[in-house]
C-alpha cells in the first residue's frame, strides 16, 4: 500500500487493528479447553495431589511454543505483504507485540473459565470482557472523546497498550518521519499519531510492552486464586420424588419375579388400564446377515475382502406376551441384531427374510408400529415428564384419536411404568439436573409405549443401574409384556433376578452367530440343561450366576479347548429344528390378516408435526434462562456499556476522526453482539439436534416441520433484544428522533442479530458436533472482521477481494446503519485529502462507498441472509445425518 498521506496512513492503522483484534480472538479457544479440563483439576485438587499453581503454570509453559510458532507465521505472512516499515527493527518490535498480546489474550480467558466455571456462563463473560477491551482501547473512541466516567477504562484496558506499541513502532519510521503531513509543517507520522491521539513520545513503547507483560503476570496470578479458592460449580441431582417400593434387597426378586399371583394381578391391571387397542404383532427372521464395508485398517493389514460380516444367518422369532433377551459377549453382536430388525442402520448391507406377522416387513409402516428405547436415554431436558410423554403421544397416535383420549391414554403409561409422581418434574440433564439413572430409563419406556407399539426394542434397559434401580425398570418391562406386546431386550452379564425375569433368550457368540434360542424355563433350567449336555461343560455350580456361567461356557476359549464350534452344535440339535418350525408358522399370515397399511408415512400432516414441534420449543426455550436470560442480559448490559461509553457522539461530528468513532461504535455493536448471539445458539441448537435424530427415527415427524419450528422460535426472542438493544444506544448516542431513522436502525440491527444466530444454526446443522462447529463459525469471524468496511473502506479493497466484500453479512450491517442515519446528511465535515470540506453524505460516497439511494437494496440483503442461513439450517438438517449405526 502507499504511504504518501494521512489516508494511507490511516488505511495502515486499519492493518494494525486488524492484527491486534485477531491475535485478540485468538486466545477465545482457552475457554473451552480450560471448562474441559476444570473438573479433573477440582477432583485432584480436593484429593490434595496438588496446588492451583503446580496446574496453572505448566498451562502457561506449553503454550509458548505453540504461540512462538503462530507469532512468526503471523508475521511472516502478512507484515512485507502488507507493507509495513521495512526496517529488521520494527519488525521485531511488532513480532514481540503479536507474541504478548497472544500471550495476554490466553491468560485472560484462561482467568474467565476460571472465575465463570461453566461454559455459557463463560463464553458470554469472555465476549463482554472482549467488547468491553475493545471500546476503551482508544482507537473506536479516541482517549480524549472518552466519557470522564469511563476514563479509568482506558487505562486498565490491554489492547490500549498494545495499540499505542503498534502505531508508535510504525509511525515513528523513516518513511512516515520523512514526510510532510498536509499542513507542511508537521512530520506526517507526527500529525497521524496526534490525530489519534497517541502518545507521540517513542519510548512509550517500551512502556506498553512492559504493561502487557504485567497484565499477562496479573491475569496469571489471579487464575491461579480462582483456582486455589473456587470451588466447582454445584451438580444436584435432583430426584423431585422418591419411589417407595422395592426398601430391601430382599424385595429384589420380588419385585422382578413376583409370586404368580402377583404377575396375574399386573396383567389384570396393565391390560386394564390399555385404553387404545393394539394388535398383537409377532416377527420372525430368516437366515439374516450383515455386512459393512470392510476397514481401511484391516485391508492394509492384507485382508482382500471388500466386505466384513458382523451377523451370519440368525433365525428366530419374537411374539406377543413374550419377553425376549439378546444375550452374548461384547462384539457378538447383540445390538446390531437388534439395530437390523429395528431397521435403525443407517449403512451397511442386510440379507434374509423379516417378516411381521407374516407379511414382509416395510420400514415406512414397521416405524408406526414398533417402538425402540436406545440404551442412551435422549430426552428434551427443559420439558416435564408429562410433557414428554404429551409430546410422543400427539405425534404418533392416529389423528382419529380424540385429544382426550390420547391424554387418558398419557396418564395410564404414566402408571403402567410407575412415573406418575413424577409428572411434573423438568427431565434435566443427565448426571447434572433432572431425572435419576434409573427414572430416566422408565421415560424412555414410556415415550415407546404412548405410541401404542406392538413391538418395542430395548437396548440394555438395566445397563448402569444399581440392583434396586434396575429392580424397578425391570418392573415396568415387564407390566409392557404383560399388556400382549412383543417386548425384546439386549442384556450383557444380568444378575441373577434380571437374567430370569426373561422368558426366552436368544444366545450370540462373537462373529455374529447364534449358539442357542428357546425357553429359559424355571430358574433357567433348560438352557442350563442344554448346555451341561455338551460334552466337557464344567456343571454350573450351587447360586451361581446363569448368566455369567453361559458366558464363560460358551466363550472362544473354551470352544478352542473343547474342539467344538457352539454355532454348529446348535444347528445339529433338535431345538435348532423345533425353531425352524416355528419360524416357518409364523412366517405365514393367519387366516384373514391383511398387510399393515397406512395412507400416510407420519401420524400428524405436516402442519400438526410443525404446530407439536413449536409447542415443545416454546417450552424448552422458556426454561431455558442460561441460553436467552444470559442472552438478553449480555444485550442489556451491552447497550447500556456502548450508549455510555459513545455517549451523545452522534449530533457532533465535525471531522473525520469524529465519524469513524460513531463507525466503531456501530462496527462494535454489530460484531460483538451477533457473534454472542451466534455461540450461545450453537450449544442449545446442538442438544436439541442429538434428540432430533431419535424422534425422526422414531417416525414422529418429518425433519422441516422440527427445522422450522427451530427458525422460529427464535425471532420473538431476537425480536425483543433489537428493540430495547436499539431503544437504548439510539437514545444514549443520541441519533436523530426520527421514525424512518429509528425504524431503520431497528430493522438492520434485527435483521444482523437474526442472521447471526441462524448462522450460528447452520454450522451446528453442517457440523458432527459443536467444538466442529464453534471452528467453522470463527473460521469466518476474521473475514467478517476484515472485509467488513471498519478497517479497510470499500474503495481500498483490491479488486480481486472486492466480490467478498459483497457477500460478507457485517459489511451490508455496516452500509445500513451508517447510511441511514448520515446518508442523507449536508452538513460538513473536515476529511484529509478532500477540499472544500465535503458534506458528510459526500464523505460517505468518496471514503466509504456508502450511497443513501442503494438502501433499499441493502434492506433486501438484509432480509436476504437470515432467510439464507435459515434455508441451509433446513437443508443440512433434512439432508444430512452425522448419527451413524
């Protein structure tokens, strides 16, 4: 670039600015890494394996290489690219800037993670200490235009220190000392320093680095405190009830096994309290197999096949009022079976018969009649109980049920499975808030079960539960099974009283095989009798396990020991025949039984999945107070931190200097307050999508209806932080009263907030998760950053970077709200390079770009990106999966 006048000059502070803020930005990272890594430190803090310190100071020791390395490339990339003072000098000088403020930037959100401890909590602390560093540095508003209430700002703001090091080190070369600034009189490094009112003394400099590096050992020592002295934030587990049943261990087996009279009595009341008819549905499975893409890793260590087979020829059958478990070691594949007949695979190869009641099974209507309860328990953590179950039922019940019915119908599952007293309590998140282990796992039967399912999968129901938990969600398994359902369960070394709740087993060996399939029997007499029968099966011994016995007993090692294969001995044996038989009757349809059928794929029409899905985000969002009351507080405390700090600028420019304050003022707001927006969306928009994937799977609704009920729900909320946002700095900047003007400024400042957060929306949708996400929104921050007009104006960007400038969402804001609160101006201002003095609508046009007769174009890109960011939120949701099975 040139350095022949002030402009030029000006254009360089642009640069520098552009390397202080994104070395700045380049410490925000530190949060999350340090919110990962807090609770291992406060568990080995509390076990005294060490102090705050011994933990703090290596953080900052293997930071410097890494910092060393981003400085040079830093610099190397951009400081001759630019055009800076040639000089070897000054370009280490500036080198040892970059590198401090990096240094700094880390130190200081180390502090935020350390003082704030969550991650919402931080992210929006960190983004105000950012705003807040970034006003008072002295070069958005210069330090003599600083309210005298917010001079002490300037002075304990870094970036104000670091920004007088830069332009000093810059200005004070050659090229800038040499030349005449446009008065002839004073030298033009002289004159550009005094127009932005830097310290024109060069050994202020030396003084700025030694600042930095005192706010780098201060935010050190103070994290160091917070560590030492904070404790970590509080994880109640809230259980808003506690179930009175199942007191002692010896009600264990009670409970689950229950005296006969006992069971007979839970039908009678189960299918008692089934108001919604069902019919009783069996399956059957036909020499199953199924294949993956064979890994990269096994075929560089030489194996030919393209394919690898994780299930070989399963046969066998599940029916109504019979409770089945996929039982077998880990990799047997007990799972993936069940994955394949639920049809929940989203890859792979699958070969063989399944039918339903004889009639082959169809995924588009197997989905409406089958439900799966995943061993992860997903829920929407901001809806009760209740609401949950409200939730599944309107969705997936027929649309001839009547509402009343469907909520009868609610209240009885509540019952079946014994949540009733807990109808009211918010579901949490899991191991922080909410719901127990153990009654999380009773919902996730119950959202299957108000569906009114005649087959329903589980997978691992009792997985991580203790005895008395798992007790109690074996209870209401079984009251399922009692109501005439096909119930199947994936089950992996039971207890003895869980292991012979089940009625029939289905026994899997590694390499996805079947070694045994029928009756437990009594106290799982026979299986224990099928395999003692096999010659060199050790006896089980007096009150041990069945489970872990048939484990042990049928694992590869014995096998190798006995010279057996289990899988063979199997199908050589009268039960593997009697089986075959079975599957053959059930494979035909009984007489008079007709195909599922339904018109529709989906319970609801499009419009009621849309109208159910609205319903639940209006409920989530409302309880949602650390997403939208961090939100709108941070916007509050941001309007009321801007309009005081750029308080009454707007009536009082004169010259250039005083339009690019209000420029930063509106740059500032824009940028800061939108990429809040955006972060705080991604983390919430990410939970919901995890829940979306099941409840898609679940065949509850279409992936748009939840898409735009996700558009939606956030502009009221957008819509009240831009009006009382807009309100407050229009009044305290003191903008003209007028309604166009305040109407404009009102719309690009919603307009800005809205896309920011659909932006924010649409990397999580494109994203496999929201650390990928949070990557690729600041991926673009800089860009947004650089090409946004604050730095470099319009007609000094190259013409071969001038079509991103076009695209970039903060320059349109920019060009919007400048001009429409000065487009149309006539008053003049003084501008180097300009005479006569130009009127500031003559100034906007010749410095900036901005035309006042364009703003109807810049109110239809405005309208435009949000509606943008949205389309592709609804596109990468509807078109991409990143849950794989």
């Amino acid at each position: 670039m040139h350095h022949r006048n002030e402009e030029d000059a000006f254009v360089y502070n642009g640069a520098l600015l552009f390397a202080l803020i994104t070395n700045m930005f380049n410490g925000f990272p530190e949060i999350s890494l340090m919110i990962a890594r807090l609770p291992v430190f406060f568990k080995q803090r509390d076990q005294l394996l060490y102090p705050a310190w011994a933990f703090a100071i290596p953080l900052l020791v293997t930071k410097l290489p890494m910092a060393i390395f981003e400085t040079i490339a830093w610099m190397a990339m951009t400081y001759y690219t630019i055009g800076f003072a040639p000089e070897a000098e000054r370009f280490f000088k500036q080198m040892l800037v970059i590198f401090i403020i990096q240094q700094m930037a880390a130190s200081l959100f180390r502090l935020i993670s350390g003082v704030c401890r969550t991650i919402v909590v931080s992210n929006t602390g960190g983004m105000f200490a950012l705003m807040f560093v970034v006003m008072l540095a002295g070069f958005t508003l210069p330090r003599t235009q600083i309210p005298k209430w917010w001079k002490w700002g300037y002075w304990v703001s870094p970036l104000s220190y670091s920004y007088n090091s830069l332009l000093i080190n810059e200005m004070y070369a050659p090229r800038w000392m040499n030349r005449l600034a446009s008065d002839n009189v004073t030298r033009l490094g002289v004159a550009v320093l005094e127009a932005l009112e830097v310290y024109r003394n060069k050994n202020w400099y030396w003084v700025c680095v030694g600042a930095m590096v005192g706010f780098c050992i201060l935010f050190n020592v103070l994290f160091i405190l917070a560590l030492t002295y904070l404790n970590p934030p509080a994880a109640p587990q809230a259980v808003i009830q506690q179930d009175s049943s199942v007191d002692t261990e010896h009600n264990l087996e009670m409970e689950i096994q229950g005296t006969n009279s006992q069971s007979n009595s839970n039908q009678r009341k189960a299918k008692k309290g089934m108001v919604l008819p069902f019919t009783p549905l069996a399956m059957s499975f036909d020499k199953v197999n199924y294949y993956v893409d064979m890994p990269s890793e096994m075929k560089a260590q030489g194996v030919t096949e393209n394919r690898l087979q994780l299930l070989r020829e399963i046969t066998g059958a599940f029916r109504p009022g019979v409770l089945t478990a996929l039982m077998g070691v880990s990799g047997a594949g007990k799972t993936t079976l069940m994955d394949v007949l639920a049809g929940r695979k989203t890859g792979g190869y699958i070969e063989g018969d399944v039918r339903i009641s004889g009639f082959p099974k169809k995924q588009e209507t197997f989905a409406r009649v089958c439900g799966y309860c995943e061993q992860t328990d997903i829920h929407s953590p901001q809806i009760t109980v209740k609401e949950s179950l409200i939730f599944s039922a309107f969705l997936r019940l027929p649309k001839e049920i009547s509402e009343q019915e469907k909520m009868t119908f609610v209240d009885q599952v509540m019952e079946l499975v014994e949540l009733d007293n807990l109808k009211d309590g918010l579901v949490g998140l899991p191991g922080i808030t909410g719901l127990s282990t153990e009654q999380r796992k009773r919902l996730t039967i119950a959202v299957e079960l108000v569906a009114n399912p005649s087959i329903i999968f589980m997978d691992e129901p009792t997985s991580g539960l203790d005895a008395r938990a798992a007790a109690i969600v074996m209870r209401a398994v079984r009251n399922t099974v009692d109501t005439g359902r096909t119930v199947v369960c994936t089950i992996h070394q039971p207890s003895i009283d869980i292991f012979e709740a089940f009625d029939e087993l289905l026994l899997m060996k590694r390499g996805g095989q079947v070694i045994y399939f029928g009756r437990l029997g009594r106290n799982s007499q026979r299986i224990i009798e099928y395999f003692e029968a096999i010659p060199g099966i050790p006896k089980i011994k007096e009150k041990q396990n069945p489970a872990t016995w048939l484990l042990e007993v049928s694992s590869v090692a014995v096998e190798a020991q006995l010279g057996i294969e289990f899988a063979e001995h199997y199908k050589s044996s009268s039960l593997y025949h009697q089986n075959q038989a079975l599957v053959h009757e059930i494979s035909k349809p009984p007489p008079g039984a007709n195909d599922l059928h339904f018109i529709t794929q989906y319970s609801q029409s499009r419009w009621g999945q849309f109208k159910c899905c609205l319903w639940k985000q209006i409920k989530t969002y409302w309880r949602t107070p650390e997403y939208n009351l961090v939100r709108l507080g941070f916007t509050l405390v941001a309007a009321l931190t801007i309009g005081s700090i750029f308080w009454r600028v707007g009536p009082r420019i004169k010259d250039a200097t005083e339009f690019t304050v209000i420029l930063g003022a509106v740059y500032i707001a824009a940028m800061f307050l939108g990429v809040n927006n955006c972060q705080t969306a991604q983390p919430v928009v990410a939970i919901e999508r995890t829940i979306f994937y099941r409840e898609r799977a679940a065949g509850m609704y279409s992936a748009l209806p939840y898409a735009f009920a996700q558009v939606i729900i956030e502009i009221p909320f957008v819509l009240a932080q831009s009006l009382y946002y807009t309100v407050i700095v229009y009044a305290m900047i003191k903008f003209e009263w007028t309604a166009k003007k305040f109407f404009w400024a009102f719309f690009v400042n919603f307009s800005t907030f809205l896309y920011f957060t659909y932006y924010g929306m649409m990397t999580v949708a494109i994203s496999p998760n929201v650390q990928v996400a949070a990557i690729i929104a600041s991926s673009f921050y800089a860009l947004f950053n650089l090409f946004s007009g604050f730095y470099i104006p319009r007609p000094r960007i190259p013409p071969w970077w001038i079509w991103y400038y076009w695209i970039c969402p903060i320059a349109w804001t920019m060009y919007g709200l400048i001009t429409s609160q000065y487009g149309d101006d006539e008053c003049t201002i003084k501008a180097p390079g300009i005479k006569p003095d130009p009127t500031i609508k003559r100034y906007l046009e010749h410095h900036f770009g901005y035309h006042y007769d364009f703003m109807w174009v810049v109110a239809a890109v405005l309208v435009a990106f949000p509606v943008f960011f949205a389309f592709m939120f609804l596109l990468c949701i509807k078109m991409l999966n990143f849950q794989v099975r």
